[in-house]
C-alpha cells in the first residue's frame, strides 16, 4: 500500500469517525433537559464538528479528482449524502429541543406564576380572616357589651320588682287591715242599722199608745 492510499483511508477513517460523534452529539442534543446555553454550547460543539465532517469530505473529494480515482470520487460522493443526511439530522435536534426547552421554560413559568398567585391568593385570603376575625372579635366585643348592660338592666330590674314585691306586701297588708276595719264597721253599721229601727218600732209603739190613750179620755169625757 503506498502512501496516498493510506491517506485515503485515514481520510475516510476521520470522515466516519467525525460522523460517529457527530450522531452522538446529534443524540445528547434530543436528550438535552438543561438550559437555552447548554442547547447553545453543544450547538456549537455540533457545528465544529460539521465544519470538520465537511472539511474530511472536500479533502477526500479533491484527493479523488487529482488521483482521477473514480472509487475514491464515489466514496466522498456518498460521504457527502451522509453528510447532508446528518446535518438535517442535526438541525431537526435543535428545533425538537429548543421547542422542548421552550415548553419547559414556559410550563416553569406558569407554575412560578401559578404558586405566585397562590400565594398572593393566600395571603389575600389570610387577609380576609384576619378582618373577619377582627369583625367577629368586635361583634363578640359589642355582644359582650350588650350583655353586661342587659344583665345591669336585668339586675336594675330585679332590684325594682324587688322594691315593688315589698311595696305590694305593704299594700297588701294595708288592704287587710282596711278589709278588717271595713268588716268591722259594716258589722257595726249593720248593728247601728238594727238598732235604729228598733227604735223606729219603739217610737212608733209610743206613739199609738199614746194616740191611743188620747182617744180614750176624749171618748170618757164625752160620752
């Protein structure tokens, strides 16, 4: 074998071994999960390795057309296929994966804004209980303030029926001994009544008698 043989081969060796990595780039990049700058870095890694993969096949191509080597031209031909082949390959990677990153970028964003929101909503919402516990607090306070006045009222109260039960029990006892005198006094009335009309009687027996005894001197004395 002589030397522009070798050359040959090494060239095509490097042609396929520069494509080999390029794929498994081409692979990390679908796989990428990180951040816009590591899709950028190895972004940029993959176009080194494409500008390399191009320069092997240009080589390999002007190697064959000064040999005038056909089998060689055909070979850098193919290579060139592969290389079209890859480098679609390679941007479809990129597009795939910046749309993914895009989405993941976006879906964080949301839940930041989301767990913002929640947590505005929950302080918004621990706002609202504190007002509504300091309503409820001050209605407690007022209620509190009502019952002491309804129990002072209550007890102002009690202490009037109090003073009205001793002023009823007084009149009480006065309308007895009202109810006494007045049953005494009608006795006495009823007595006093009786009594004059005994009298009436008496009287009204005096003087029959005494009219009486008149029409008897003047019936002596006349007959």
């Amino acid at each position: 074998m002589d030397e522009s043989d070798h050359e040959c081969e090494q060239l095509q060796r490097e042609i396929t071994q520069t494509d080999l990595a390029l794929k498994s780039l081409i692979q990390d990049i679908y796989n990428c999960t990180g951040s816009a700058e590591d899709l950028n870095a190895l972004n940029a890694e993959g176009r080194t390795k494409l500008n390399c993969l191009r320069s092997l096949i240009d080589k390999l191509e002007s190697f064959g057309s000064e040999k005038q080597n056909a089998e060689i031209q055909i070979a850098a031909s193919n290579h060139r296929e592969q290389y079209y082949s890859t480098y679609s390959m390679f941007r479809k990677a990129n597009v795939a994966s910046l749309l993914a990153i895009e989405k993941m970028e976006k879906d964080e964003l949301y839940q930041t804004s989301g767990e913002v929101e929640i947590r505005n909503r929950k302080k918004k919402d621990k706002a609202n209980l504190v007002k509504m516990s300091s309503g409820i607090t001050e209605q407690l306070l007022s209620i509190s303030r009502h019952l002491a006045d309804t129990s002072k009222l209550s007890a102002d109260t009690l202490d009037t029926l109090v003073n009205s039960s001793t002023t009823v029990s007084g009149t009480r006892t006065e309308l007895m001994d009202t109810r006494t005198t007045l049953s005494q006094s009608g006795k006495l009335l009823a007595k006093y009544s009786r009594r004059q009309l005994t009298d009436k009687f008496i009287l009204f027996l005096g003087f029959a008698l005494f009219f009486f005894c008149v029409l008897y001197i003047v019936k002596k004395r006349v007959f």
